[in-house]
C-alpha cells in the first residue's frame, strides 16, 4: 500500500521542514532477528586531485599553519589549543593541498565552480583559505540548505580557526546566521547562513556591497532558494565589471557534491537569459565515476569562470539489498540495526535514512524498548533522531562522541545526506525514499509526497558509510528497485508552489519574473499560478507589482499563505494577532500531539487531550496547547506527559514563537509589553482568528454537499475530514483547512468551521 501525504499550498516554512505521519508505514514489532553474514570488504588506495581551469598549477607550497591566526589578538589559550591539536586534522582532508590553486584560481576569476565529494573539507575549509586573500578585504557568506549545518559548521569552523563564535570580541571572527537566531558580531570574517537568510540580506542590500565572496554550498540539493541566490548572483556578477561602487569584484563560488558542473559553467557564461526550458544534462549515473564528469566539464569553461574537482576520500562500501521488495521498512530496519550491533565490532556507528519525525521518532522508541532488553555485557546503543525540526541542542548530539561502550544509531532523514557529516558512520541503512514536494498546477495544491529516492540520492546515502573506513549499506529495496530509480532528484522549483519564490523576486524588483536567468525554468503554468495566488492574497497589485501588504509579507520567513494570516491578524478590527502567531507557531513543527501506536493508548491520550480540544477545530485547539503550555509554571515536561504533547515539539513551538513576537515588533506590529495572549479567547475573538485563518487559507476551504461529502471552493475537490482532528465526523456548513492530504483518499487536515458567508465573502472579493 502506498500512502501518500500532502500538503496544499500552504506549508509552514519556519523551521524548514513540515511533514506528515500519514505516508509512515505501521510500526510493528519485529519476531524475530537474524544474524547477517559478515561481509567481506578490501582496503582501497585513495587520491586527490584537482584540475583549475585554463590555469598553470602553483607551486604546491604546503603552509604551516593559517596566516588570519595570527592576527587574533586576546584570544584565550584555550581557543588557541584547539585549533592547534584540529591543524593536522584540516591538513589531511582532501582539499588541503589544493588551497594554493584554489586562491590562484579565484585571483584572476571571479567565479568558481567547485566539486568534491561530501567530506572532502569544502565548506569548512575554503573560507578559510580565502580569508587573507588581498581581495578578501570585508565578510565571507556561505550559505547552507539547513539550519542545522550552517550552526555545526560555524562551530567547527570557529574551533579550527581558535576563534569566537559571533560575539563582540575582536577575536570573534565566526558567525552564523539561522532563522530566528542570529551570532554574528563586528569581526565576523566567515559568516554561515541559511539560503532563506542570504536572501533576506539579498532584499535588503541588492549589491552585497558587505561581502567579498559568497559562497553558495550544497547547490546540487537545488532548493528553490539556491535557485533564486543563483540568479540574482549572476545579475550581479554579470553588472558588477561596469559597476564602480566596489573596491573588489564580488567573488562568486558554487559548490556542489556532484558533478553537474556543466549546466552551472553554462548558466554563469551565459549572459542573456534563455527562454527556452533547459533539462540538466540527462547522463546515467555510474556510482564509481559520476565525480570524474567534472573533469570533463572543466575543460571547457570561459575565462572568468574556473572550475575545480577534489576527489574525496572514500573507503569501499558493500551494498546488501533486500531479496523481496518491503512496505515495512521500520521493522526491517529494526532487525539489521540489531543484527549489526550485535555482530559488528565497536566502534562503528550506524546512520539511517528515514523519511522523517514520525518514522524517525517510532523506530527511536522501538529501539529504546529492545535495548532495554539487551544483557548487560552487549554494548549500549544510543538512538538520536536528527530532522530539521528538532530543536537546535538535540540536533547538535548527534556531533558529540558516544559515551564509552555505546553505538550511535543516528535515525535521519535527508539533511544527513550531504549536508550533515556525522562522524564515525560506518554502516548505513537507507530505506529509499524521502518527502519530497510536489505541486499539482491543476488542483492548486502543493503535496508532501513519500516518493523514492533518485539513484544519485542513493549514492550518496551509501557514500556517508565509508567516509573513515570500508563499510556497509543496507539498501531496504531491491537491486531491480534501485535500477528503476530515477537517475537524479528533479530541482524542487520544477515541482513546488512558487509563491513564496515570486515574492522574494518581486520584493527584490524583479518584475519581469517569466524571464529571470533560472538555472532551470519552471513551467510557465505553474509561474502564472503562483503570480494569481499572490494576486488573491492582495500580495500583488492589479498591474502585477508588489503591493504594501506584499512587502509586509515578504519579510516574515513564512510562506506568503501564513504571511497573510499573520498581516491580517494586525488589523485593528481583528485584533488577535498574539493569538495567530501562537498557532503558526504550532504548525511550524510536525506535529505537537504525540503519535501513539496502540489502541488503548490511544483512547487514553483522547480522555487525557480533551480538556484541549475546542468544538471550533483544530486550529483554536493548537491555541489552546500553546497557551497552556507556556502558562505552566511548574513542570512543564511533566505537563506534556500528562496530556500527551510532544515535549521535544513544544520546545521548537516556543522557540519560533518568541521568534515571530520579535519580527511582529521590528515591523511594529506588535507593541513591546504583548507577549502572552489572552488565555480562552471568548467567542467573537476565536471567530476573528478563524477569519485571519481564512483570509490567507482561502483556496483551502470547502463546503458541505447535500450528501454530507465536503468540496473545495476553488477546485472543486471532494475531501474528507482527516481523523486525525478534532471535527472527525461532524457536519458543519464549510471548513477552512491546513493541508490536504491522500491515504487513499483525499483528506484535509487541520481543520475548523467556518462560515459559509465568510467564504463566500472572500471568494467573490478576490474574483
Ligand atoms: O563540505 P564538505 O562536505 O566537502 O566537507 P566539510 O563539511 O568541510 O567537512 C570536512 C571534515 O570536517 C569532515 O569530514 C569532518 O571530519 C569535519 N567536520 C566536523 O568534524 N564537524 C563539522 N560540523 C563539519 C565538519
């Protein structure tokens, strides 16, 4: 059975990432586990190397230690010994001897494609080698697609360079920059941020005038944000040898884990844009030579481009694949992850890739339970779940060594595919697939689909197993699965609701949208549909440029549905907007109720839950969680246990909620002394707070049909009340929803009443 979960065009981008239990297949317990042959690996010779384009290779003059080190002033001894003890550690990475040509390369270009294996030492140390450079004179900028990497990459960096991380101190000459938490300071040399960030800052200074390079990481993930940093970049880059405003051009350097140089050198040589609809180059991949495709790119290129490859260092992997296809992948990753740990020596830790929390945190469980049960002379094993969700001190434990006689199982979805390395990974266990999104032009509705992995995805999976040494993957498919795999991920802005992406554009006064230089062009249908919504939400004027409330919304680091909510909610004649911004909050994590697997925990947590639930729906329900939570004064963990509510959730909810008060103050939309919203809204507040609801949620609205089946306003849809909510099986005139989802059939989820007045109102006003 494939299920599938989706979500309409709405989704909460606060923490980066939203998804939904329904595509997880049931969690069972295993009967039994069976012991895996050992298999059987051999050592492999490794090499570098690195070709800079159109370019003599310098003299390899190996440094002794960074030139920027010295000039640290008050920098306390102990920042000093950890950086000398991590120096050997740096020399050794694969790039290492490559930072000579490196800085020549970027000397004479400005634009640098960069390849190299996850690993390799690309995003910790190329700031680093360009720090002294003469042109270097201001900020480095390296953006990361997650949150999670750009902070542990920030803390790595700053170690190695004996640094502060963010702080006043002159010898603070790291920073990083995440969504609702900044560290930076006025030293910051090496500045990692998140995609979202750098093109907030892209906003707010068009010519990065702050910058001497800008270093865009990981851009073969190709998240829409990438995209958008890439064609600005090259507005940029392209304008700046006429602009004057400089001291130094702005370096530019691309860095990719995989070898799609060709298109990248292509975009950036370039200098009009092409309206027709380019595909990356379509080449089947090949595990041991996709990298050496680089090579060849790089022999063509222009001469302000120069491109480079360093060959990672990779151990053998041995792949086991499972004889008959399996819907249930938790339990047979359960079974190998015991079958390993009790037949494997230590140390070596094992990562799996799972498609996100619900898996993650049932398999956490179920391993918990079974080590319990385990004798006292095996070894312990230490599961950590690892989702962008997570609140930022869990996800930095994944880093930490294990304690003594202990095997990490660290149970990840995607982000630890490249963007993350954890260190000591010697056994991978990949289930192949992931959430991915994916727009549906017709409907309107964005989906968050459990989909197999591409093979290029699934190389890299098996990849993080011999970073250190040989090791093994555990592919929870069939070899025929694997073959019939795409070869790569298609690029997420050929898939997902450009709303948010169009607004970003528009607020940077890009007004001619259908023609700006993408790496590779949406389709026109989904471009003109992103342009309507924006229209619908007011975000845009009748001539297509970006309106007062547009703007507003374009600096909230939501999607424009939730910005539209949040800005209504301001309105005097609403009046709720602390309200709003406790339940976009809520909806920021997956979800704040736990997911309980039995029956009869079930109807306990129903009786324990439901002095929460509100007969208005889900979202005055989300209110209330919210509102009792952060009023508890005593235990507020002990509060989560009683009720059934995810601790671990809660704590992220705060978080972005404390995050969003602060950005509602800096746009003045809220006053310094309103933090705690009104406790039990009385009826007219929660009808306000359903409007604002609906106000941005307008294509997500349904009304009841004489049988008694729900259809969507815009689209008409049949959809079914989710079971999942609070209104399960009641008969109201209209509902507005959160998203939309398939298990066989179609379900809107998190949902309230409305009235059918109030929709029809909107509807027509917007038409
Ligand atoms: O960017 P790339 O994947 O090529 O490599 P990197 O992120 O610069 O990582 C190079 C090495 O630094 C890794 O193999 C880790 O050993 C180490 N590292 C770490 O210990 N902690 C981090 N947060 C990041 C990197």
């Amino acid at each position: 059975k494939e299920t599938t979960s989706t979500t309409p065009k709405e989704k909460t981008r606060i923490d980066g990432i939203k998804s939904k239990s329904d595509a997880e297949p049931p969690i069972e317990r295993p009967e039994k586990l069976n012991k895996p042959k050992k298999p059987q690996v051999a050592p492999q010779a490794t090499n570098s190397k690195f070709k800079p384009a159109q370019q003599a290779r310098p003299k390899n003059k190996q440094t002794e230690g960074p030139r920027y080190s010295q000039q640290a002033q008050n920098v306390p001894p102990h920042l000093l010994k950890k950086r000398d003890e991590l120096l050997p550690v740096r020399k050794s990475l694969p790039i290492w001897p490559q930072a000579d040509v490196i800085k020549a390369a970027l000397k004479t270009n400005n634009i640098l494609v960069l390849t190299g294996e996850t690993g390799s030492g690309k995003s910790t140390q190329l700031p680093q080698f360009l720090i002294d450079e003469p042109w270097c004179t201001k900020c480095i900028a390296i953006t990361q697609p997650r949150k999670v990497a750009a902070i542990s990459l920030a803390r790595r960096v700053a170690d190695e360079m004996g640094s502060f991380m963010g702080s006043q101190s002159p010898a603070a000459k790291v920073g990083y920059s995440v969504r609702f938490d900044n560290a930076t300071g006025p030293s910051t040399k090496v500045k990692f941020l998140t995609e979202g960030m750098l093109l907030q800052e892209m906003l707010r200074n068009p010519a990065m005038s702050q910058y001497s390079a800008v270093v865009v990481d990981e851009v073969h993930e190709r998240s829409v944000n990438v995209d958008l940093i890439l064609g600005f970049l090259r507005n940029l880059v392209t304008g700046q040898e006429s602009a004057s405003a400089r001291q130094h051009p702005l370096k530019v350097i691309v860095m990719s884990a995989t070898a799609d140089v060709g298109s990248l050198v292509k975009f950036f040589e370039d200098s009009q844009p092409s309206p027709t609809t380019e595909k990356p180059p379509g080449n089947p991949i090949d595990e041991s030579t996709s990298l050496k495709q680089a090579e060849v790119a790089s022999q063509a290129v222009a001469s302000r481009i120069s491109t480079c490859f360093v060959e990672g260092r990779q151990y053998p992997v041995k792949t086991v694949y499972l004889p008959q296809p399996t819907q249930d992948w938790v339990e047979s990753a359960l079974k190998i992850i015991f079958q390993l740990h009790y037949k494997e020596p230590m140390p070596g830790d094992i990562l799996v890739f799972l498609t996100g929390q619900d898996t993650i945190e049932g398999l956490e469980k179920l391993i918990n339970d079974y080590a319990e049960g385990m004798d006292k002379d095996v070894p312990k094993l230490l599961a950590l779940p690892l989702f962008a969700a997570l609140p930022q001190h869990a996800q930095q434990r994944i880093f930490e060594p294990a304690p003594f006689r202990t095997r990490k199982v660290i149970l990840a979805t995607n982000i630890a595919e490249t963007s993350v390395t954890v260190p000591g990974v010697r056994f991978v266990i990949d289930c192949g697939k992931s959430k991915i999104k994916q727009f549906r032009n017709r409907l309107g509705l964005e989906s968050l689909l459990v989909k197999p992995i591409s093979k290029s995805a699934a190389i890299q999976r098996k990849g993080r197993a011999g970073r250190e040494a040989p090791g093994q993957c555990y592919r929870l498919y069939t070899e025929d699965g694997y073959n019939t795999m795409d070869e790569r991920t298609i690029p997420e802005i050929l898939r997902c609701d450009l709303s948010q992406a169009i607004l970003t554009m528009k607020a940077r006064g890009v007004d001619d949208v259908l023609n700006f230089p993408f790496l590779d062009r949406p389709p026109r249908e989904a471009l003109e549909k992103a342009l309507l919504q924006l229209l619908h939400l007011q975000a845009l004027t009748e001539t297509g440029s970006i309106s007062e409330t547009g703007l507003k919304i374009s600096k909230f680091p939501l999607t424009p549905t939730l910005g539209r909510v949040l800005v209504e909610a301001a309105k005097p004649e609403r009046d709720c907007l602390l309200d709003v911004i406790d339940i976009i909050s809520a909806l920021s994590v997956e979800n704040v109720f736990l997911n309980l697997v039995t029956e009869e925990r079930k109807e306990e947590a129903e009786e324990a839950r439901r002095e929460l639930y509100r007969r208005e729906g889900d979202h005055l329900t989300l209110l209330v969680t919210v509102q009792r939570y952060a009023a508890e004064q005593t235990d507020r963990k002990i509060w989560c246990d009683k009720h059934f509510v995810s601790h671990r959730a809660m704590q992220t909810v705060m978080n972005v909620r404390k995050q969003l008060q602060q950005q509602c103050m800096q746009q003045k939309l809220l006053s310094k002394d309103d933090t705690q919203s009104e406790l039990a809204p009385s009826e007219a507040r929660s009808q306000a707070i359903l409007a604002c609801m609906l106000r941005g949620f307008i294509s997500n609205t349904a009304r009841m049909m004489p049988d008694g089946s729900y259809k969507t306003l815009m689209g008409n849809q049949t959809v079914a009340i989710h079971p999942s909510s609070v209104l399960f099986g009641r008969k109201v005139e209209a509902i507005v929803f959160n998203e939309f989802v398939f298990t066989g059939k179609a379900w809107a989820r998190g949902v309230s009443v409305v009235q059918l007045d109030w929709v029809t109102e909107v509807v027509k006003a917007i038409m």
